[in-house]
C-alpha cells in the first residue's frame, strides 16, 4: 500500500474525533480554567461516538457533491452524536455537572471547525496530490469489468497515489468483448511479460485480477515475481458477486473472506439493540394514551379483536409473530394472504385511516421491545408471500439476516403498501439488500424522520 494511501486512511479515520475532542478540551480550559475529573469521561465518550457514527472525511468527491450531501450529513451525524451523549447523561444524571454554556458553545460551534477542516483538507491535498510524477506506478493483470473498474478509480481519485500503466492479458486485441473495442484500453502485453516489465519501468505494484479459475497462471505469476521489489495484490474476482458486509479476518493463521454476513455482528448488534430498546421504550410511553384511543377505535368499528397477529419471518428466517391494530373485517394467516388492495372491502371505515396513517404498526413497537423488530429494518411479509418470492426473486431471504423493521430503506423510497407486481417485490428487495450493505446509526436516523414524511404524504398506503 502506498504510504500516501496509508496517511489518507489515517486522516480520514483520526479528523473528526481529535478535532471533537480538541474543541471540548480548548473550551474547557477556556471557561473553567482547567480540565476537571468529570470531562474525561466526556471527553472519551465523544472521541468514541464521533468515530464510531460520523462518516470519514470525504476526499474523492466534487465539490457540488461535498457541499450538497456532505456538510447536511456532517450536521445531522453531529447532533445525532449529541443526542446519544445526552441521553446518556440522562440516563446517569450528571447533566448537572457540566458547564452549560460550555457544551452550548461546544455544541455549536463544533460543526462549523469539522466543515471547515474538511474543506480545508480536501483543497490543500488535491492541491498535493495533482503532479501526475508524484503517484506510485501500476500494472494490473487481467482484463475485465472489475480490472476496469479499478483502473478506473485509480485514474478519478489521485488521492489514492497510484497512476495505473495498463494491462497484462493473454487475449490478443482481437479476442477481446466488444465493450473492450469501444472503450480503448493500453495493453502492455501477455501475463509472461509482465516480471519483465515490472523490472524495466520500475513499477512499485501489481493488482492480479485473474479470475479464481486461473490458479495455474496466478501460481506461475507469483513464481515469475519472486525477482521482483513490487508490491502485490489481489482482486478476486469474487467481488463481482452481490456481497453484502464483505470483510476479510482469519481463525488461527487461516484466512476467511466473508461473502454474505449481518451488519449486526460484535458491537454494531449491541449498538443496534440498545438504540431499538431505548427508542421503543420511549416512544410507547408517549404513544401509551393515542394506543389505548385507538384500540377503543378498532373495538367499536367492527366486531373482532383489537389486535391482529400474523405469522411473519424473522431474524435469520424464523417464524415470529407481528402485532399490528386489526384494520380488516377478516384475520388472514397461514397459506393465503391476500395482500391490501386500493379500495379493498375487507378494510374497515376506521381501519383505511389506520393504514394511512401508519397508526395500525403502532403495537410493533411492543414487538421491538421483544428482540423480535427493530425499528428499522426491511418489512416483514406474510409466510405464505416469503415462500412465493424467495423462488421468484433471487437473494430474497438475504433480508432476513437482520430483525426485521418497523419501517425501512424500501418504504422512504416509495415502496410502501403493496408490491402488486414481481418488478416492484424485486425493487423493495434491492432496498432492503442496500440497507444491509450500507448500515449505520446515522441512516437509521435518516430513515425514521424519512419516514414521518412518509407519512404525512399518506402515499401508497390504503
């Protein structure tokens, strides 16, 4: 890895947290003249919480993208980080302790020295980074959509400090996909060349993108390499696949690439489950009197139960049961489920309101207490719809590697209600794989107040 490369891992990774802690540390010599016993605690939280949830600092970007989407989610990221600090303080009563006027300027002004930074830091190392003579040379064996690709980030991103000479391929020109005949690319000759070639124009790394099939080539490769200084890496092509968290770690000195694995593992799951339980605890209080109302609602617009409970698939897809407010004339479960339809007549007077509303999710919050929900999450369906899809649609039951939510990424982006069609199901499913892929405390946030307006519309809900 280039050391360039490695001192912007570090920038992005180290900025916002020792800037955070910085700011507390100079306003608390500022207003108390000292760094008193009780801000050391304070002090570690933030630096903890700011790296855990706010997003590494943005080099690769335009500047439209920077200021459009980075700086909203630097503020948001910060206040959520704020949020979690107080609740904690709550929590322990030491709210008292600490100087308001201290965390109020602290608070606000904070947000305004990490934009700043950023700035900053992306002008100074573009700036740094630009001569074309100061970037590391490569060679990449291999030619393919992900051999591109790569060579393509290289060329987009000088930050990453690699200058990309072209490829090594056993194909001649004329065996090449037409998609390679339309979009020139330099080839430098067979993969038996390419140790001659290292040699010769001093390249400094090697990225093979043979695919796995190719272990004889790779093997006599590496053989040809061993009279080489170059730095080696590889780009499996395993990486085409539909990873969702894909990481790499070993058991013992034996190396295992994670393919498809839960977001929720180690702490994020406790980060998850405390954020669900604190959330849900809070709300249900508050929503204790409108339940009730509603419940008397739900008893004298129709005969039947105030609650309706479905069986639906869980974590790891395992039947659970889901409670909503009954919002139809009849309690569908098992077999055939027939999903809510515009001007449906099984759907009560009071009921339509429910469903528009979202009010009739409103007990799933007692199923989040349970460990059965989250708050956020893909939809659970009806068993006898989940045994439909997961043969129609490919990777369906990957959603179900997490709790299932009382809203989700699907349902912010317009697939909430019914998915009448396989196209729409297959859209709801690629949101829901995108949540699993992309997860963290911020996007859930995001989700929920995406949500309320969601809900205010009322749109594809009946």
């Amino acid at each position: 890895m280039p050391q360039k490369r490695t001192l912007l891992i570090t920038l992005k990774n180290m900025v916002n947290p020792v800037l955070v802690s910085l700011m507390l540390v100079g306003y608390t010599w500022s207003y108390l003249g000292r760094f008193e016993e009780g801000y050391y605690t304070l002090l570690a939280l933030s630096f903890l919480l700011v790296h855990r949830l706010m997003n590494v600092v943005d080099f690769e970007s335009d500047n439209k993208i920077f200021w459009k989407k980075t700086v909203g989610g630097l503020v948001l990221q910060w206040f959520w980080v704020i949020g979690l600090l107080l609740l904690i303080g709550f929590a322990f009563k030491v709210t008292e302790y600490y100087s308001r006027q201290l965390l109020f300027s602290w608070i606000l002004t904070t947000p305004v020295v990490l934009i700043t930074a950023h700035w900053l830091l992306r002008f100074s190392l573009h700036r740094w980074s630009i001569a074309e003579g100061d970037r590391s040379k490569a060679v990449i064996v291999g030619l393919s959509d992900l051999s591109r690709k790569l060579a393509y980030e290289f060329e987009q991103n000088p930050f990453l400090g690699v200058a990309c000479m072209g490829f090594f391929d056993d194909r001649c020109p004329e065996r090449l996909s037409e998609k390679s005949q339309k979009e020139p690319v330099t080839l430098l000759g067979s993969i038996a060349s390419v140790a001659k070639y290292v040699q010769i124009h001093n390249v400094q790394h090697i990225y093979i993108a043979l695919p796995m099939a190719s272990q004889p080539r790779i093997l006599a490769l590496l053989d040809d390499l061993r009279d080489t200084t170059a730095s080696i890496y590889f780009v499996p092509d395993i990486f085409l696949f539909d990873l969702i968290q894909a990481s790499i770690s070993t058991i013992k000195d034996i190396h295992i690439v994670a393919v498809c694995e839960s977001p929720f593992v180690g702490i994020n799951g406790t980060i998850k489950r405390i954020s669900d339980v604190v959330l849900s605890f809070s709300i249900l209080i508050l929503i204790a009197p409108l339940m009730l109302l509603i419940a008397i609602g739900v008893k004298l617009s129709s005969r039947g139960p105030v609650l309706f409970k479905q069986g639906r698939y869980g974590l790891d897809g395992k039947e659970i049961v889901v409670y909503k407010f009954r919002s139809m004339t009849v309690m569908e479960d098992g077999k055939q489920v027939n999903q809510a339809t515009r001007n449906d007549p099984r759907i009560t007077l009071f009921g339509s309101f429910l469903r528009k509303t979202s009010l009739d999710e409103l007990p799933q919050f007692i199923n989040v207490l349970q460990g059965r929900m989250s708050i956020v999450g893909p939809r659970p369906h009806a068993v006898s719809h989940n045994e439909i899809y997961r043969s129609l649609i490919k990777g369906y039951m990957i959603r179900h590697k997490v709790k299932p939510g009382i809203t989700g990424w699907a349902q912010v982006n317009g697939f909430r209600g019914e998915t009448e069609t396989i196209e729409k199901m297959q859209a709801r499913i690629n949101y829901d794989l995108d949540y699993l892929r992309n997860w963290s405390l911020f996007l859930d946030l995001s989700i929920i107040f995406k949500t309320i307006c969601v809900v205010i519309k009322g749109k594809n809900a009946y």
